[in-house]
C-alpha cells in the first residue's frame, strides 16, 4: 500500500510541478468586458510539424452576430475554437479581439470572457445547481433557474426527487448526454460572456 501510494505521489507532484507551455506575454493587459469582435488573420496550424490542420484562415466576426462554421469531422471548427481561448498558438497569422492580437490579453481576463459548451461535457461531481453556477459562482438561485428555463432543463431538473440538488455522479454519469448537454448550456447562459462558443453543443438533442 505504501508502495502504491508513494507512485501515486510521484504522479501527482510531476503534474503539480509541471508548467503550461502558452504563458502571458510580458506587459499583456486585461481584456475589459465589452462588445466583442474575433477575427483570423492569415492563420495557418499544425498539431504536428508537416500536418496543417488550417492553412491561410482570414475570418471576421462583427460584435453581436452570429458565425456558424460548418465542415466535416477532423476539419478544424475545435481547432478555431481552441485557438480563440489561447490553448494553442497560431504556427502563423493573428488571432483577434477587438482587432488586438488575443496575446496582448492575460490569459485569465482572455477565458473570463468566453463561455463554451463542447460536445464533450464535462460535469462535476456534486449537485445540479453547483454545476450550473460553476458559470457564476455568486449568482442566486434565482439566476440559476432563469439558465435553466434558457437552456430547456428547467423541466427535467423539477422532475428529479431532490430537484436542483440532485447529484448528478461523477462526470454527470447519473444524467443523460442531452441532460448533461442542457445543463452546461445553461451554464454558459449564466456565465453570460461576450463570446460565446458552442462546439456541437446540442449533438445529444432533438432538433
């Protein structure tokens, strides 16, 4: 037992010790809270040298519209997405807010306002209101529940025994994947950021 645990250690301190490759560039500035506009600049990127994944992508979203980008699986719409929220660096071209390069931003204000719901949901293990307010920790109940009536979940939460605070299991194993799906749009609804991700996010929903 002692043997097993000390390995586990030695995992879980390599992990702690470990350092994120994308940092803040030096004199980078918060990102205020604002209409927002994203933009591609000649971006090209490889996951692997050799293997382009987007080449010369110029795209530019105005504040307040609606972009949907529609290709086949494996053509780079997650690839975009990631790139928006700084989790790769372009291997060439810009990517912008505001017409800023989004290095110029810290990382923190950059991802404080984005809201994303991906295909793969991720939920908590603990209840369904703590899941939702995850988005915005110091919202009311309230709050919570108008999410959820945006999300169409409001529904299925009032008819679970323990309502919204029903547990909803490790990685929401106890919901189903449309259920789990409504709660993290719910989520990104309270949230309430400038931009707004969906990634497949209604994949587990009737149209």
């Amino acid at each position: 037992k002692i043997q097993h645990g000390l390995l586990a250690a030695e995992f879980l301190f390599n992990f702690l010790d470990s350092e994120p490759t994308i940092k803040n560039t030096p004199n980078a500035k918060d990102l205020k809270r604002s209409k927002m506009s994203v933009g591609f600049k000649n971006v090209t990127f490889e996951y692997n040298a050799g293997e382009t994944v987007l080449r010369d992508i110029n795209l530019h979203v105005p504040a307040g519209r609606v972009c949907a980008l529609v290709g086949p699986s494996g053509g780079g719409k997650t690839t975009m997405f990631n790139l928006i929220e700084r989790f790769y660096e372009p291997l060439r071209g810009t990517v912008e807010i505001n017409n800023t390069d989004i290095k110029k931003y810290t990382l923190h204000s950059l991802r404080k306002n984005i809201a994303e719901v991906s295909q793969d949901v991720f939920l908590f293990n603990g209840t369904i209101a703590e899941n939702i307010k995850y988005g915005a920790p110091n919202a009311t109940q309230k709050q919570i529940e108008e999410a959820a009536r945006a999300a169409n979940a409001h529904e299925f939460i009032m008819n679970l025994p323990k309502k919204y605070n029903a547990n909803v299991g490790e990685r929401g194993a106890l919901l189903s994947g449309g259920q789990k799906q409504r709660i993290a749009i719910a989520r990104a609804i309270l949230k309430d950021a400038p931009i707004l991700l969906l990634d497949e996010a209604t994949s587990a929903l009737d149209t």
